[in-house]
C-alpha cells in the first residue's frame, strides 16, 4: 500500500515521512524542489505541485493513502486527481483557526476550511489534523534575534501559549495513515502545557547554553519587527493570539497521547531539538 506525502520538505512532512519510513511503510514523497540529502532510503520521490494539477497524476498513481497540507489553490485539482487515482484516505494537516469564534472573518481559518470542505465533499476519506500554535512559529519570531543580537523583544511577554511539536503532529498522521479508525476524525491539537513566551525563552536559553535578554516593545515595534520575516496576516494573527492569551489561559490538549500511545513532547524538548537554530 502507497502513502504518498506532499510537503516532504515541509517542517512536518518530514517526520511524517520519517515515521512512515520507522514503520516500514511504502510511500512516495512529494516535492516542487528536489530533496536533499537524509530524506529515509528507499522512498519514491516525485516532482509534484498541488497549483499544477498536471502534476497530480503521476504522484498519485497507484496510491492508497496521503498527507496532505491545506493549499487552496490546488485542491480541486488536487481532489479529481485523487479521485481519478483511486485515492482511500487523506489525511489533512489543517488549522485549529478553523474552531475559532471569528473563523468566518480569518483569512487563515478560511483558506483552510475551504480545503477541509472540499474533501467533505468528495468520495475520500479524510482526517483533519487541526493544531494551535506551532513551537517552529518561534523560529520565524526569535531566530534572527537572537543570533543576530542576543537579545528577543515582545510586546507581551507574559503571555502565555501552548505550544505543540512540529513531531507529535507528524506521530498523530502516521499514526492516522496506517491504523484504522481515524476516518470523518477531525482532531484539534494544542500543546501539553501553558507556558508564558517569557518562560519558552528561558528554556531556548537553556537549550543553546547563554542567558537571553527578554526586553519589552510596543506592539507597533512588534509589529515591525515581526514584519522582517512573516507575511502582515501572519504577523496579525500572531499579534492578536499574544494578546488573549494575556487574559485567557490557552488550551492544552491530550489528544496526542490518547491517539499514538505516547505523550506529547515539551517545549524545552523542542528546545533541545532546535538549539542549534538559535546559535
């Protein structure tokens, strides 16, 4: 049976593809570049792109099962294709934008429920993946900080967050791909704990060996600064999730654990995974 990833580049599609692989599992990975070098031996890799449905078909050939991620402008296509493959199950790395209360005006949330109702739609069976913040969303906020002055500035340093592995994402799809139940299952994925972006700097610090300044901004200078390296919906969304969370605890979850057996790792691991992206 083939599981096709799309994305294999991507922070999780790699680990998707990688715990596929740990489960002897026959897939064909994905790509608008080519691979580099660590991707797991023996795994098929294609030249596909979900905004060139002319692509789709030789992905999809001979195809069971796929990881997928919400890309909007190629679902259409991306759905015919599968169709016509004979495609069982999807599995889909949504968004947890989608459960918010103002999901109807998000841009975010409606790119990705667009998606979402496209495979509700068609003859595949599908799973959505819907996770809160990423613990890689710090690399896009603090990396270039910190290398580059050793020093990272928030406008609200108490707020707090929880934030998830990119790995435990990928354990939940595997684990969605290759066992049965998880059809019509649509799971919202938080972290295992609240921790204050004061306290998540303080165990980036720890992972990379060398105290962290944290110094306090406007939101405006936040705003500039998060501009450097995110999209301006990005850098709204983020902007207003700091801000609740400066008066609501957010949400953690067990859904990692109660759906692969194994609990879901912490941020200081994730930390411990990533120092060298800070040094």
């Amino acid at each position: 049976m083939v599981t096709v990833v799309f994305g294999a580049r991507g922070n999780v599609g790699r680990h998707v593809a990688a715990g596929l692989s740990s489960a002897g599992e026959k897939m064909r990975l994905t790509s608008r570049e080519p691979l580099p070098a660590g991707f797991p031996p023996g795994a098929e890799v294609v030249t596909a792109d979900l905004e060139k449905p002319e692509t789709l078909p030789a992905a999809l050939d001979g195809a069971q099962r796929v990881f997928l991620y919400a890309k909007p402008e190629g679902i259409d296509g991306f759905v015919t294709a599968a169709e016509s493959a004979g495609v069982r199950h999807v599995v889909l790395l949504s968004s947890g934008a989608v459960l918010h209360p103002d999901a109807a005006r998000n841009p975010i949330a409606q790119a990705h429920l667009a998606v979402e109702s496209a495979l509700e739609n068609s003859s595949l069976a599908w799973t959505f993946i819907r996770p809160g913040m990423f613990a890689t969303n710090t690399l896009w906020w603090w990396r270039n900080p910190i290398r580059d002055e050793g020093v990272v500035r928030l406008p609200y340093p108490d707020s707090q967050t929880a934030p998830i592995h990119e790995k435990d994402l990928a354990a939940l799809a595997v684990t969605a791909l290759t066992q049965p139940g998880h059809d019509g299952q649509a799971y919202p994925v938080w972290g295992p704990e609240a921790l204050s972006l004061r306290e998540q700097v303080r165990h980036i610090a720890a992972a990379v060996g060398r105290e962290i300044p944290l110094e306090t901004i406007s939101v405006e200078q936040a705003r500039v600064e998060l501009g450097k390296t995110m999209p301006p919906i990005g850098v709204d969304a983020i902007l207003a999730a700091w801000q609740a969370g400066t008066t609501a605890p957010p949400r953690v979850s067990t859904v990692v654990a109660d759906v692969t057996g194994r609990p879901a790792h912490t941020f200081a691991q994730w930390a411990e995974d990533h120092a060298d992206d800070f040094r």
